[in-house]
C-alpha cells in the first residue's frame, strides 16, 4: 500500500468514526464534503461499508439494501441528481404501528415505499426490471424514517458524497403486513398516499420511482456488483420514495401510506 493509499485508508476510517459517533450521541457532526473535499463517490461508499462491517462485527445483521433519491421531488428537495444506496440493518426494523422515541432521531423525515422481498438470490451486473419481478417472492408497504446525522447549519452544499457516506440517510424502516405477488401488477400506475395524523400529506404514483419501481430495484443489484454484492433470498428491498420527504414531524404524529392493492403501514412518534 502507498503513502497516499494509507492516507486515503485513514481517513475513510476518521470520517466513519464521525458518523458513528454522531449516530450514537444524538448529535450531528461536519459535513464530509466539508472536511474532507477530495472525497469522491467511491471514497463515501467505503466510509458507509466501514460502519456496515463494524455493526456486522458488533452482532447486527445486514436483512436487506434501500435505493434513494430516485424520486425528481426528492432529488429537488436534497439537492442532488442522482440515486445512491445504503444497507438496511436488522436492528433498525420497526414493526407496523410501533413507536419510535423522536428524540433518538437526527432531523428525521418520512417516506412511503415499495419493498421487495426476494424469492431467489439475485445478483449483477445485467440484471433488469423483468430479472426484478422473477426473483421477488411478494412486496409490501412500507414506512422508510430518514435522517441526518449532519449539522447542516453551516453555508457548505449538502453533497451526494454525504448523504452515501450516511449509509444514504436511513434511519428506521416499518414494513406493512399485507404481503402481494408483484406478478401481474402494472407497478408504474399504481397510486400512494402519505397520511399524517389522518390528513393526506402528499400522493404519487411508483411511476416516479425511475418510471417503475422494478427498474430501481435492477439498478441496485447492478450497483452492488461493483462490490462483489448481491440479493440473498429473504433480502428486504426499499425501491424509493414515490412522494415528496415529510420533515415536519413531533411526538405524538401518526404517520400512515397506503397503497393501491398493496395495503396500508403505520408507525408512531413518541
């Protein structure tokens, strides 16, 4: 390994360090785009993978992956053009109408989803929509808390570099119960609605997810294969967001989506 390499090494480790720290004490740190300029898309998808193998090493379980930034809305609202992934971890699974203690939570948001749940191991590169549907034993509604473990106060831009090295800003996920065959189902036309204390916040249809949900799912497993990853059976998969991100959020706020034909999920603040 070179001088330069070892430096790079170290300092994917330091910017890591900070995230977990941030995560851990309720309290968010500089951004990376910030300190560390030089940090490339690669750089940050080492930094998440560091702090992905140190809770895999601290007992956690990797239970499936989330595409973000799919939706033009969302991508309009963060600033940034293109998707990016994280790693769905298993301790950050909530179950339908639970609660959630809004005070552990760094400027949390809502989005309403599409999960996949695969039938078959499903792997890339060349992986398509079509290739999606075939591997995918049912899906679900699902309820994706997002957040952000940075002090974003400061004039620096907020940079797809952060939002990845922020193993893409996922924070909690509710997965509904009603579990539906995707066979059949013209996904793109079928319509969302995200609910706050029983008032219609925002409506969309999964044709905003990269114009069908199958088609983020297929760019995440071709995605992967860069890092010699794939889709185990069982692997939970977020699609993407087919409304606008929720910010304005308190204890006490009962979030709800619903789907067409897919059923509806709750989650509580408390």
């Amino acid at each position: 390994m070179t001088q330069a390499d070892s430096r790079r090494h170290d300092e994917w480790h330091r910017a890591a360090q900070a995230l977990a720290a941030a995560e851990r004490d309720c309290r968010p740190t500089i951004l990376l785009s910030a300190a560390f300029p030089h940090f490339t898309v690669a750089d940050a998808y080492q930094v998440q993978l560091i702090n992905i193998r140190d809770a895999v090493a601290a007992g956690n379980t990797v239970r499936g992956y989330k595409v973000g930034l799919t939706n033009k809305a969302v991508q309009q609202q963060s600033g940034i053009d293109e998707p990016d992934y994280g790693h769905l971890l298993a301790d950050r699974f909530l179950v339908d109408g639970e609660s959630v203690p809004i005070a552990r939570l760094l400027m949390p948001g809502v989005e309403i989803e599409l999960a996949f749940v695969m039938a078959t191991p499903l792997r890339g590169p060349g992986v398509t929509a079509t290739d999606v549907l075939r591997a995918t034993a049912f899906a679900v509604p699902a309820i994706e808390i997002v957040g952000s473990r940075y002090d974003r106060t400061g004039p620096n831009k907020f940079t797809i570099v952060d939002t990845i090295a922020d193993n893409a800003g996922f924070s909690r996920i509710v997965l509904g119960g009603q579990a539906t065959p995707v066979a059949g189902i013209e996904l793109s036309r079928v319509g969302g609605i995200l609910r706050k204390n029983a008032e219609i916040v925002d409506t969309g249809a999964l044709g905003a997810v990269l114009g069908n949900p199958a088609n983020s799912v297929a760019w995440l497993a071709n995605k992967l294969a860069d890092f010699d990853i794939g889709f185990a059976a069982g692997d939970v998969v977020l699609a993407g967001s087919c409304v606008k991100i929720l910010r304005d959020l308190r204890a006490g706020d009962v979030i709800a989506g619903e789907f067409d034909r897919f059923g509806q999920v709750t989650v509580r603040f408390g």
